[in-house]
C-alpha cells in the first residue's frame, strides 16, 4: 500500500478542477481558485444538454481546458480510453500501473468516475485497486479494483497525473484564457456532441427545455449549481486579472465583471427554485414539471442570458485590446 498524505479534493461543484485544486496544494502551487478556474476558462463555459441532462457539465471536449492549466503552474498527462475498444483492457492496465508509479513518485492523480459520474482525487493504492477521495467520499474511500475503472454504464475511463511546471507569464495567460472562452461560447459543434449547445445557444437550450416541459429534475438544480459557481469565478478572476493588463482596459474588464456578477445572481435564482442538494429525485422531477416554478426560472435564464451577451462583447473587446497593444 501507498499514500499520499494531505492530498485532498476541494469541494467545489466542478470536480476535476476541485481535483486539480487539491492536485496543485499538494504540490505546493498556491493559486487561489478563481485563477484556476479563469485561466482554464472553465469559468466562462456552459454546455447544456436539450433535457438538460446532468451530464452537460462534463460532457464537453475539455483538453483544451486541461492544458490552459499549464499557464497556472501545472502539466496533466491523461490516459483515457472507452469500455467499446478493443484494447480497453490493455488501457485499464496502462492507467494502473501509471497511476502506482506516480504515487510512489509523490506525484498527484485524479481519475473519472471512481464512485458517481464526477471525478476524484487518487491519493493512494493497494493491493486491489484505487484509494481516493472526493464527491461524497471526502474522508476517502476505496479500494476500487484497477480492472473496475470505466466499468459503468457510461464506460468512459480517464486518469490524469499532475506535476508542477513554471507557469505562463500572467498577461499571456490571461489573453490565452479569454480567447477560449470566446471560441467556445461561438463555437457547439468544435467543443461539445450532439444535443449539447455552448455559449448563447446553451442558455437558449435552457429555456427551451424548461418552457417545454423535457427538463431533467436533477439536470435543473445541477447544471445552475455548476454554471453559477463558474460565473462567481469568472467576475472574482476578471477583478485580479485587470491589474496584469494595460490600465487602459480596465472598464472593460469592469464592464464584463458586473455582466458576469449578473449572470452568478440570476442563477442562484435558478438554484433556489431547482435545489439539488438533499432533494429526492422524484422531488427534483417534480419541480420542473410545476410550470410556475418553470417559467420563473425561465425569466431568471433570459436575464442571465442578456447579461452574458454582454459580458461576451466585453471579452471580445478587451482580447481586441490585448492583441492591438502586445506586450
């Protein structure tokens, strides 16, 4: 047996970068969590399914948001693989063995599904399988047998190692993070699957979703937990990130942290007429087919989407600025 003492997922709605968080303190990178989340661009993303399924926060194309991490101080090697490859097994191995030498290397990993569909700290290992900590299991738990990894009904395994590396000077990164958040809100079929929208389109999928009565119950309090957490961090990261930029974009950053401060509150709204946490299924189910509830959250949404389109046009005009005046 191996383990990593202190290394420990920080509760957070969006797991991996709670992962990658704990991953990041373990190595002694001190980087406070709405930097993480900004120069990932997690935090100006949305995915959203057209049942708006709880899936929508995960079920998105995120390398390019994994290596944007590489500005914040750290490098993730990945090993991913699908249940429907021949050569799965072979790839549960490969992750296994990776995963014990990293440990035993003191270096940090996080993996996918090691309990529910989110993803988990791996501070240790056995000899069965996989010791780890995270969503429902913040004081550990395990082991999970090595060949158990992408063995649920999604099939979908993904281990990630995480090392310290220099990070990006702040100005680039900053540049580098607004840029994919823009693409990404412009761009669904680039970053996402089918019956999944980014950006505008997603909250339009939103609303569309409740009004017409196909919503999830646990997709209707999830996804506004996730994405509200996401737009706190984004207004908190444009507040630090104005003063590693030129003076003269400041109201433009100003602009877009009220936008997105906006948006955080509309979606708490959602968060209170959808609550997720210690509700029963049939309960949640039960909410969105009240169409009272439905159609007040639905007002909340199109605030929130107005102010996100302005918060876009901000982001466009200061990554314009950016590149009119280089470093």
């Amino acid at each position: 047996m191996a383990v990593l003492e202190g290394l420990k997922w920080k509760p957070m709605w969006v797991s991996q970068l709670g992962c990658i968080k704990g991953c990041l303190d373990y190595l002694g990178v001190d980087v406070p969590a709405s930097w993480l989340f900004g120069l990932s661009g997690h935090a100006f993303v949305i995915n959203i399914h057209e049942e708006l399924c709880p899936s929508g926060p995960t079920a998105w194309r995120t390398e390019r948001m994994v290596r944007l991490c590489e500005h914040v101080g750290c490098v993730i090697r990945r090993i991913t693989g699908n249940r429907s490859e021949a050569s799965f097994g072979q790839i549960q191995h490969v992750a296994w063995n990776d995963v014990r030498r990293a440990v035993d290397q003191y270096e940090p990993c996080y993996a996918w599904e090691l309990d529910i569909p989110e993803y988990y700290v791996i501070h240790g290992y056995d000899d069965v399988g996989y010791l780890f900590n995270g969503p429902r299991c913040e004081d550990g738990a395990g082991p999970l047998p090595w060949r158990g990894l992408g063995g649920s009904g999604i099939g979908w395994l993904e281990v990630a190692i995480v090392n310290p590396v220099q990070p990006a000077s702040d100005r680039y990164a900053v540049g580098q993070a607004l840029e994919f958040a823009l693409d990404h809100a412009a761009n669904s079929e680039k970053w996402t699957f089918d019956k999944y929208k980014t950006g505008l389109a997603g909250f339009d999928l939103w609303i569309k979703a409740l009004e017409s009565n196909v919503a999830s119950g646990p997709g209707a309090g999830y996804n506004a937990a996730v994405w509200g957490e996401c737009r706190g961090h984004a207004a908190r990261f444009l507040d630090l990130a104005k003063e590693k930029v030129e003076a003269s974009l400041s109201p433009l950053f100003d602009e877009a942290t009220a936008h997105y401060q906006l948006v955080c509150e509309q979606l708490a709204r959602v968060c209170e007429l959808f609550p997720f946490a210690g509700q029963s299924e049939e309960q949640m189910e039960a909410n969105v087919r009240d169409e009272q509830r439905c159609g007040a959250a639905a007002e909340a949404l199109r605030a929130a989407r107005t102010a996100e389109e302005r918060a876009l046009t901000a982001l466009r005009e200061i990554v314009e600025g950016m590149r009119d005046t280089p470093a």
